[in-house]
C-alpha cells in the first residue's frame, strides 16, 4: 500500500492507531491477551498495512513513519498469535501454514528479526520460548520505541 500526497490521511489515521496502541502496550507493562483490541483498523486492516510505503514528493514532508507503522502492524500480528495461545487449547494453538505465521516468516524478519525465532517456536510447538521471544520483543520495540523518542527530548 503506498501513501502519498493523495491519501496521506489514511497515513496519519494508521500513525495514530499504532502510537495509541503502543502506548496501551506500554501502560499493560508487557504483552497480555486482548491487547488487538487497542488498535481499530479504518478503512485497511494489518495485512494492507504491513507493507506500507510513504512516497513524499520532493520538498514535502507528510510526517508519517512507515517503518514505525510496518512495526507496529508485526506487533499487532504477534498479539493476534498470543491471543491463540492465551485463548485455545494446545492441540488449536498456531501451526507453520497459519497465514500470521507464514507472514511473519515472509516479511517479518525484515522489520524484527527476533520473529523467526517466533516461527520457529510456533514450528517446533515450544511454548516457553514463543514467550520468551515476546518478552524480548516488547522491551527492544515497545518499550525501545518510546525511549529512543525521549531521548530526543533536550
């Protein structure tokens, strides 16, 4: 999905959801079930939104992080998968041809390298490490996000 000049609104609603989604994250203290439900999806869901793209003509600057945006979309397709865990029981918990977790196995990695180690937990049905992984996720994205951003803060 490309943003641009035309359709820039539909960039600045998804920076929106997924800065109010973060912080939700972030007032939690840490990944819990339900927590998809921080973020409403307008008009697009998380699967256009993965691949999103910012394309600014020269010398205009619409203010959307589309890296930030991509994050947080994995994010939320990581609770989608932690809610599977949190709300099924083992023999319904997440499997290797899963569409969350063919796309983070497709494109996920470029974004959070940390979610093969997801995959490959889902793969291998080891739950403690799925959770591990989470865990470190959440401090180096989550919580790493806001705090580089207060860092800029003089």
């Amino acid at each position: 999905m490309i943003v641009n000049q035309s359709n820039f609104k539909l960039g600045r609603e998804a920076m929106m959801h997924a800065s109010f989604f973060y912080y939700q994250l972030i007032e939690d203290g840490e990944f819990s079930c339900g927590q998809t439900s921080y973020w409403l999806f307008d008009g697009c869901s998380c699967w256009d939104l993965i691949e999103l793209k910012v394309v600014e003509p020269k010398g205009v600057v619409l203010g959307i992080d589309d890296v930030f945006i991509r994050e947080a979309v994995l994010v939320y397709i990581l609770c989608m998968l932690l809610n599977q865990y949190e709300e099924l029981e083992p023999e319904e918990y997440p499997k290797s041809n899963d569409p969350a977790v063919i796309l983070i196995r497709d494109k996920g990695a470029a974004l959070i390298p940390e979610v093969s180690q997801i995959a490959d937990s889902i793969d291998s049905g080891n739950v403690e490490q799925y959770y591990a992984v989470m865990g470190s996720i959440f401090k180096k994205y989550v919580q790493g996000r806001f705090l580089k951003l207060i860092k800029k803060v003089p």
